[in-house]
C-alpha cells in the first residue's frame, strides 16, 4: 500500500517531473495505490485519486482499500476456482465446503440445495425457522460469491 503524501512530505512530491505531469494536467493532489496478488503474482492496482479540495487519504481511506484489494483477490481466486470445476469435473461437497469455508450447517444447507430441496424441503428436514435458514442462505451466497441457488449449483461444476 502506498499513500503519495507519505512518500514526500508536503508540497516536496510535486517538485518531482513525473509527479508534477501527471498531477497537474489532472489536478491530482494525492495518490493511495495498491497491488491485488493471486498466489504471488500481480494482478493489478487499484488507485484512488483526491484533488487539493478532497486532501489527502486518511487511515480510515487506506483501511477501506486494504479491504477492497481483498475482496477484489478473493473474488478472482474464486473465479479461478470455478474455471476449474468447470473442466467437466464434479466438485464433492466436502471440497466446497472447505473451499468456501462453510460453516457446518451451511454446508449442510449447500447440500439439499445441491439435491434440489426447496426451502419448504429445508425447513423440515433442518428444523430450523424460516429465518435462520435465509439468514444461514445469505451467508452461503456472500462466501460463495454468488446470488442465487442456480449460481450455487454451479459451484459444484
């Protein structure tokens, strides 16, 4: 992570040529930059720009990045995951589970998912309320990066 008014202090960053090209054609006056890695390799930057107007990045923008890049890493191992799976090999439940870091009961609710149950289906065999299962649902969409029961039987390839 790099915030451009910790580099050079002050006004100092500008007396620099390529400091002083790229800031004042845009109007740029700080700069918070981030690499996104996948297993060792580059696969990216995210960078946030502000004007004088908007000041410099505080701790609070850096912390807000940090947990963007890693959404952004997580959300790309994923997608490289699925490409995997999507070789013509069926991933078991216990791998998607482990792959996803499932919860026991989330798992359990993959499972019937993956079996076709309903929620009506769910409910009985669970014995859970309606609640707790769209709550446990919500949960298995978030850590599995997805947004229906169709994207979740995908996973399995």
């Amino acid at each position: 992570m790099a915030r451009d008014s910790e580099l050079l202090s002050g006004d100092s960053r500008f007396d620099a040529p390529s400091y002083r090209q790229i800031y004042l054609d845009y109007h740029i006056y700080d700069c918070l930059q981030m690499n996104v890695a996948l297993a060792g390799r580059n696969m990216g930057r995210l960078a946030l720009y502000r004007t004088r107007a908007e000041g410099a990045f505080t701790d609070q923008d850096t912390f807000a990045l940090r947990a963007l890049a890693n959404h952004i890493g997580l959300a790309c191992t994923r997608c490289l995951q699925n490409q995997g799976a999507a070789g013509g090999e069926k991933r078991s439940l216990p791998e998607l589970i482990a792959t996803y870091s499932l919860t026991r009961r989330e798992g359990e609710i993959l499972g019937l998912i993956l079996q076709d149950c309903n929620n009506e289906e769910i409910l009985a065999k669970l014995v859970i309320s309606r609640n707790t299962l769209l709550k446990h649902l919500q949960n298995l969409y978030r850590k599995c990066g997805v947004s229906s029961r169709w994207d979740l039987r995908k996973l399995q390839g």
